[in-house]
C-alpha cells in the first residue's frame, strides 16, 4: 500500500482509470470502493451509491427533476442519501425496484476527487479486502447523522431515515 497521504489524487485517479475501480481505507479504516458504473456487477447487489460532485450530474443517472426536487439536493448541507427513479439513459449499476441511490458530496477533498474522477461513480462499502490506497479524511457518508430521502421527479419527498 502506497505512503498514507491526505488524498493523493494523481495516484487514486490513475488507479481508477487503469481498472476502473480502485480501493481507499478512509479516516475511520473503512474500506471503500469506487467503481465506474459499467463495470457494476449484479452479484455485488444493490447497496451501492452514485457519488455526484455537481448538481449537473443527476440528469445522467435519474428521470428529470422538478426545480423543487434539484433545490433540495442543492441546498440540503449535511451528508444525505438520496433514492429517485432510475434514467432510461443508465444502463448498469445498482438499480433497485427502479430506483438509484445517489449523494451530492461536498466535503472538499473527496469532491475534488469525483471532479477529477470526471464521472459519476458508485461507492460501496466493503467488510474485507485490501486497499490500493489510504487516505486520512473521512468519508462523509459514514458519518453519524447521515439522513436517507426519497425524491420524485414531480417534486415528492419522502424522509425514509432522518
């Protein structure tokens, strides 16, 4: 495993781009893997989430959004999971009962890396494995406090977990 860093992009979005997924062992040592939507496999099941770092992103991998809905995504500041009707457009990745889970991150370092990453992303926590990379910043989906919420494309919210 590579020296412990911050986040070291160049060497993270290497890794990605060569196998299209990579392994980080975040602040708390939770392992997470990002993996390019295509290469999602239905044996992995449907608990992974679409990592966004632009609001812009949603069109790709949900049906079009009312301005209510694509408000609450933008204005909501704390972690949040939410769940809305797949995109005809999304082929692959974790699709359940019609609908995608996706977050907007925000926190600094990690939206710095899906920027870089320049795609949407699907993160799945894993119990056991090795990582290809460490890093010192949390992952903010793992925090306490991380609220789930259904989103309509006619402006529906539903709090699943609050």
């Amino acid at each position: 495993m590579p020296k412990y860093y911050v986040l070291d992009y160049s060497a993270i979005v290497k890794s990605f781009r060569d196998s299209g997924k990579v392994t980080l062992k975040e602040g708390n040592s939770h392992l997470i893997q990002l993996i390019k939507p295509d290469l999602w496999e239905a044996e992995k099941g449907t608990d992974g989430i679409f990592l966004l770092f632009d609001l812009f992103q949603i069109r790709s991998i949900c049906t079009p959004f009312s301005e209510v809905s694509l408000d609450i995504v933008d204005f909501t500041s704390k972690p949040t999971i939410f769940h809305s009707p797949v995109s005809t457009a999304l082929s692959s990745g974790p699709i359940q009962n019609g609908q995608v889970k996706f977050s907007l991150i925000r926190e600094p370092h990690w939206n710095k890396l899906l920027f870089q990453l320049s795609q949407p992303v699907v993160a799945r926590v894993l119990s056991q494995g090795n990582a290809d990379h460490q890093v010192s910043v949390f992952f903010p989906l793992l925090m306490k406090g991380v609220k789930e919420m259904f989103l309509g494309p006619e402006g529906e919210v539903k709090i699943i977990k609050g």
